[in-house]
C-alpha cells in the first residue's frame, strides 16, 4: 500500500499552521478544498455556516467509486480545533508531534482531515475497489456539534459511517456516548445596601450557594455525569447581590437516569431561590443525544473484518464525551468513532499526533472500505 508518511506530514504541518478556530474554519477549508480538487475531486459545500453564524459550511466530496452495486459510506472529521491555537509551532519528535505547550496543536481533528486526505490518494494510486464514499469535513464541531447539526442531509445517502475522531491505540472503537442536556439558571433575590440595609435584600448568591451546596454531582453512577461549571453575579461587596447566573450540564447513557439528574437539578434551585424569597428562572437544553452501537450493527461487523486483516480485534469503548457522530446517528446513520492518531486532545502540554497510529488508520480505512463492498449483507 502506497502510504506515504512524508506527504502525510506534510499536510498535517500545513494545516496545524493554520488557525481555525471553530466558526472561522474558511481558511483551513480553503486549503483542503485545494488538495482534495488536486486529486481531481469535486469538493461541494453547504450552507450550515449561515445556519450557526459561522463563516464556513461543510465540505462534502462524493468520490464515485469503481464498484457497482455498493452503497455509500460516510467518512467524517472536523475542520475547526479548540482555542488557543494561533501561530501553532508544530514540532517533530521521533513518531510524535507536538506544540511548543503555547497553543494546543490541533491532532484533533487535523490528524483525521489528513487521514481522510492521505485515504483518498491511497485509493486512488491503489486502484483499491470500493464503493461510493460521502466524505464529510464538518465545522464547529468543538462548540456545540453545529456543523454536523445544520449539514445538509439531503447530500448524504449513506446509512453507516466512521468518524475519525479518537486516539490510539488503533483497534479502540467507540460504540456509545452519552446524551448531553446544558442548564442555565438566573436566579434572583432582592438588592440592598450592605451595610445600611442588609435586611431589606436578598442575597442570590446565598440562594443559589445553598442550591448548589446540596445538588448531586459530579459522577452519579457508571452512566450518569453532572456538573455546574459556571457562576457568576454580584456588583459589590457594599451590595447585597440580586442576580446570580449559573451554567450547568448533566449527561448518561440512559435517557431516563438524566431526565432525573436535570429534574433534580431544576428543582433544587427553584425550591431554594423560593425559600430565600427569590425564584429561579432556569432553561434546559438538549445539546446531543446518546447513541449505541452493537456488535451486530454493521459498522461494528465491517470494523471485525477490516481490522482482522492487520491482525487485530476490536476493542468496543464507551465515551462521556459527545461528537459528530452523535448527530449522525440521530439522522439514522450509524456511526462508530475510530483512531485517527490523536492523543491528549484540549491541552496545550500534551496534546500531540502519534504518527504511526495515523498511518495505520489510513490502512484501516483503505481495509473498512474493502471490507464493507465484500459483505454479504449490502449487496
Ligand atoms: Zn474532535
């Protein structure tokens, strides 16, 4: 097979250079869409930028394929990166890449673009026989899933997909997430001065302080996650506080465990603001919902034979973090995440690309695509 570490580097030391944060990927798009249409490639693009208020939608490139009778599959990663990643200064050492531990480096998710670029030359100067391939390079993925939410689904036919969006080693496959809902509650006592008359306020930190004081959070159960990340409120230490904000999330991998945890969640705070005299104004929203694949499912059975050609079983995980694939699979795509060679992704100290697990994800897709057009159940 004709993967080339050098090319592959290459493009992964171009694209890391380029800042993108999520909402302002137009110019790594730019320079995907160049290297995809020097392959001789269309590259389409949709409109979920407009759809989020981010400057760029989704590429899309439908390479056709040299096999009849095959339906498609969707190959997935995401264009934009977490902040800081301004003047990136990948450096090379040995197998690994990392950044100089000023800004994070950005293997996630460019290692996966560049898997799925390295793929398409593969396939290409292989005359590997595959079917259709839908392959997706979403945006805003790190902020809220936006570009796989507002992605143009009446482009995309496929009903099984691989989202490079995981680490080493390359055998782990991820088959759950969990369900995400975010709560943001304002809530509001009375203000007053401090010193000359405290008893005619009411204190809505003190409020929201007793709420959060006798919440359940943190791990809840092998499921079930929940946290408040965010307070803010109050002008003074001369005035009692009348507004306090609180940004909190729950997650679990079983609907009705976090239909409870927010439950429980919302309904301390507006029992304690209501106690202290104040009340609490608290919306919920739901960011993600969970998904699962079996060992049955199809992903999981192309996953068995792609990797037993390097030797290899799978190695189904569990996630408590969210993705595209997320989304995906609410839209009837089943969707599995696999190794695209990041590592420590959202820290700038150890954050790093792990080159060879990189490459060897280029063969297993090259292996996932010839696995899926032999399968019985397909054709
Ligand atoms: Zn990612």
């Amino acid at each position: 097979m004709p993967i080339n570490r050098e090319r592959f580097l290459s493009d992964f030391l171009e694209l890391v250079r380029i800042p993108s944060p999520s909402g302002k990927e137009r110019e790594v798009a730019q320079a995907v869409k160049a290297k995809v249409e020097a392959m001789g490639l269309t590259v389409s693009e949709d409109e979920a930028g407009k759809g989020f208020g981010g400057e760029q939608g989704n590429l899309i490139v439908k390479v056709t394929g040299n096999l009849e009778g095959v339906p498609p599959i969707l190959l997935n990663a995401h264009l934009d990166t977490v902040l800081p990643c301004e003047n990136v200064n990948p450096i090379v050492e040995g197998d690994k890449v990392r950044s100089d531990g000023r800004t994070i480096l950005g293997a996630d998710n460019k290692a996966g673009v560049c898997v799925l670029l390295e793929f398409l030359r593969v396939i290409k100067e292989d005359g590997i026989q595959h079917g259709p391939l839908e392959i997706v390079f979403t945006v805003a993925e790190e902020t809220g899933l936006h570009g796989a939410k507002h992605l143009d689904y009446s482009l995309i036919s496929a009903k099984v997909g691989f989202v490079l969006d995981s680490g080493p080693p390359i055998n782990k496959v991820i088959v759950r997430a969990p369900s995400q809902k975010n709560l943001r509650a304002v809530v509001k006592g009375k203000s007053a001065h401090a010193g000359v008359s405290p008893e005619k306020g009411i204190n809505a930190i003190q409020l929201a302080a007793r709420a959060i004081a006798s919440m359940r959070l943190g791990r809840i159960d092998q499921e079930t996650t929940a946290n408040i990340g965010i307070i803010r409120g109050g002008l003074a230490t001369n005035i009692v506080p009348e507004e306090v904000e609180i940004l909190g999330e729950a997650r679990s991998h079983n609907p009705k465990k976090l239909e409870e945890q927010i439950a429980h969640m919302v309904s301390l705070l507006e029992k304690e603001a209501q106690r202290g005299g104040g009340k609490a104004e608290v919306e919920v929203t739901d960011v993600y919902r969970s998904f699962s694949v079996t060992e049955d499912d199809l992903p999981s059975k192309v996953l068995k034979a792609a990797l037993a050609k390097m030797g290899l079983k799978p190695q189904w995980e569990t996630t408590g973090g969210g993705s595209d694939a997320n989304i995906f699979n609410e839209h009837g795509i089943k969707c599995v995440l696999i190794c695209c060679g990041e590592e420590s992704p959202h820290s700038p100290e150890n954050e790093r690309l792990d080159i060879p697990s990189a490459l060897q994800s280029v063969e297993l897709l090259v292996n996932i695509v010839t696995a899926f057009a032999q399968m019985d159940e397909v054709k």
